[in-house]
C-alpha cells in the first residue's frame, strides 16, 4: 500500500460505521439517485430568488433571454453597455445553479465592465447531457 494511503488504513472501525451509516441513510431506498434532484434544485432556486432580485434593482438591471451560437443563454446589462461581452460561467458544481442565481454575481459584473454579460444555461449533472453545449470557435453575434 502507497505511504499516503495509510491514514484511512488506521482510520478507526468506529468512524468507518459512522461514515457508512451516513451514506447509507442518504441513499434513497429505491436506488433512484436522481429522485430528489429537481426538488432540491427548485429549493436552491427559490433560496437565492431574493438577493437576486435585491441585486437586480440595486443596480437597475436588465436580463434577457438571449440565444449565442445555438446555445440559450441569460445576458444582464445595466445601463447602456459598451462593445463586447463577458462570457459568465455560473457556480453549483455543474450540479446546481443557473444564471438567473448568479445574477447577484453578473449585475455587479455588468455595471463595473460597462459590458454585457453573457450566462450559457449548460447541461447540469448527473442527467446526461446528450451533447456539448459549446461550439468551438467563436459565438457569432457578439
């Protein structure tokens, strides 16, 4: 066994039921995994829903649902922005999130740039996602 692998080889037999225990009282008993992921999305969602909308009219900011290269996306702006975009890549480990719960983040983006700024809605997992939603080049339209 590799040296660094010999602390889990100590870890006691007591953690060991502690950690199992846990996992096991978070598996859903029907094995669907994805279950509760929808449910716990919308929760995410409707959590973040009053500092997003607090920030969108602090800054006095515009979202549009706008298509880049064949892909949707939501791009803020606030006042009048200048040539070019920001591409925003939203936070949730690709597992949560969106951008309209990043809007907190790209408002504040948008006002200090004096630039568009763009939030690709990208596949989230663990559903799969059928294809990428990156074209490679650059997005026309910018």
């Amino acid at each position: 066994m590799p040296e660094e692998y010999r602390v889990l080889d100590a870890t006691s037999s007591e953690a060991r039921a502690f950690v199992a225990d846990g996992l096991a009282a978070r598996r859903p008993p029907d094995g669907n995994r994805l279950a509760g992921v929808e449910a716990l999305r919308a929760e995410y969602r409707e959590g973040f829903r009053p500092g997003c909308e607090a920030t969108i009219a602090e800054f006095d900011a515009r979202l549009t649902e706008v298509e880049v290269a064949g892909v949707p996306c939501l791009e803020t702006t606030v006042g009048e922005p200048g040539d070019g975009a920001v591409l925003y890549l939203f936070g949730g480990g690709f597992v949560l999130g969106g951008p309209f719960e990043d809007v907190r983040f790209s408002a504040p983006l948008a006002a200090g740039l004096g630039l568009r700024v763009v939030a690709p809605y990208y596949p989230l997992a663990p559903e799969p996602s059928g294809g990428n939603c990156w074209t490679p080049g650059r997005p026309t339209g910018w």
